[in-house]
C-alpha cells in the first residue's frame, strides 16, 4: 500500500511524495520527465525500507518551480522530505542524481546511491539542442521538442534513425497512458537541463562529498552518461561503481527496476 503526505520546502514550496513498505527511511528522488508513480516497482523491489519518492516541482501537487528555480531549491526539497520522514538514505535517478549528489555535499547521508546521475564533466554533456526545444515548446510545438529531445539525447534505446522516427515516437510518448503526465512535465525540462549546463566542471566539487555511495549504470547507457559513475568514482573519496549488465538508461524506472534495486539494496545493507 502506498501513502500520500506533504512536506513544505525551505521557500514554503509543498512537496508531495508517496510512501511505502516497512524500515530504515529511503528518498527517492525521480530524473527529468518522471514522477514519484513511475518508481512504484522499483519502491516495491525494495520491502526492508521505508521508501518516499518526491514529485518534485513541477509535478502532480508539489509547487511550481517558480522564478527562483535552481539545485538549491531542490535540494531543498529533498531535505524537507528527509526531515518529515526521519530518512538518512537516497537514491537518485538521472537529474535527480544530480539533485542527490548537491544534497549530500550540503548534509551527509548515511548512505546515497545514485543511478546515472545527470553530471557534466567537462563538456560531456551535449546540451546545443536546449534551444531549440525551448523554442518549440514555447510555440505550442511539443511534439517536435519531444522530438529534439529524444533525438538529441540518445536516451530512448533504439538505433540511431532521423528525425521524421522521433516524431513517431514523440507522438507515441505524448499520446500514450503517461502523454499527460509527459506533456505537463515538459515546461520543467529548460530549468533542470539548464542546471546540468551551469554545474558542469572538472568534477572536483564532489570530491568534498564524504557519503559513502554506490554510482551505477548500465551497459545500455549512452558513453556520454555511462561514463560519469567511474569518473565520479574516482574523484569521490568513498565512492563506488557498478556497471549492471543489459541496463540502459531507464532502468530504475521502467526496464530493470528489480535488478537495480537488488544493488541498492545490497549496498544499503552491507557494513561501509
């Protein structure tokens, strides 16, 4: 069964998560386009904790992002749902790995394990293509934003096609049983995106992160994502890596969420 609660955020922003299973407090905080709903197998594959995944802002009841919109704020959040709920683990997927990683350089976890966290390390990130999608958004195109941003991005696995099979897909996304949820979520995608770009560095501000953390990926992953986790590694003082096998982008939320949880969990149990 899962439970719906509130927690209010440093700015007085709600932030609305859902809760389930029994133990130690986990925060699970969603990348770009996916909400607290779209964790519910991995929340599941994991019974020994107590699991709250945030809909961060932008989503479902919490708060906009409003015109103060950084990291900052979301780490806020993310500490406001630690607090209510007593929780000193997280995991974070994609954006929100990188909402993670800022929220334990500004408090330490006992714990955080981050799947694909969405950190530039100098350059690696290929972000030319925000523009462009903001600009199709705001004309009332966000079948061709989706477009970009899926043809840009590499994420979705397929090979690489033109742009006229990413507008099937496009259309496919925004009409399928997630489309609303997807069309709603897009506005919040120029913020966080844009966030990836201004905290893109040499990586040597996580070195300062003193939690101990398990950074995964997958074998599916595009090169530009996979190969932040062993770069992070390497700069972070307790950090570790693992490269899960037939695992893309998605696979917390969608594709292999119980394999992914079975690393955190294994993670989580093990003596530091």
């Amino acid at each position: 069964m899962t439970d719906m609660d509130v927690a209010v955020s440093a700015d007085g922003t709600a932030i609305s998560f859902r809760s389930t299973g029994q133990g130690p407090g986990l925060v699970v905080v969603p990348g770009n386009n996916r909400r607290a709903h779209h964790y519910e197998r991995f929340m599941q594959a994991l019974p020994r904790y107590r699991v709250h995944a945030l809909d961060r802002r932008g989503r479902g009841a919490s708060g906009p992002q409003g015109p103060a919109y950084s990291i900052e704020r979301e780490v806020d959040d993310v500490l406001a749902v630690a607090a209510a709920t007593g929780s000193e683990l997280l995991f974070g997927h994609s954006y929100g790995g990188l909402i993670a990683l800022h929220t334990v350089l500004r408090r330490p976890f006992s714990k955080l394990a981050a799947y694909d966290p969405g950190v530039s390390l100098d350059g690696s990130f290929d972000l030319t293509w925000l523009p462009d999608f903001a600009r199709l958004l705001a004309a009332g195109r966000p079948h061709a934003a989706m477009a970009t941003f899926t043809k840009r991005t590499g994420l979705v696995p397929i090979p690489p096609a033109p742009l006229a099979v990413h507008y099937g897909l496009a259309y496919l996304l925004l009409r399928g049983k997630d489309g609303a949820d997807t069309l709603a979520m897009m506005p919040t995608t120029p913020g966080e995106i844009g966030e990836i770009a201004r905290l893109d560095s040499d990586g040597s501000r996580y070195a300062a992160i003193t939690t101990p953390t398990l950074l995964l990926t997958g074998t599916k992953v595009p090169a530009y994502i996979r190969e932040v986790a062993p770069r992070l590694a390497a700069i972070m003082p307790d950090a570790r890596c693992s490269v899960l096998p037939d695992a893309d982008h998605n696979a917390p939320d969608l594709n292999r969420p119980s394999l992914v949880a079975a690393h955190v969990d294994a993670f989580l149990t093990a003596r530091s």
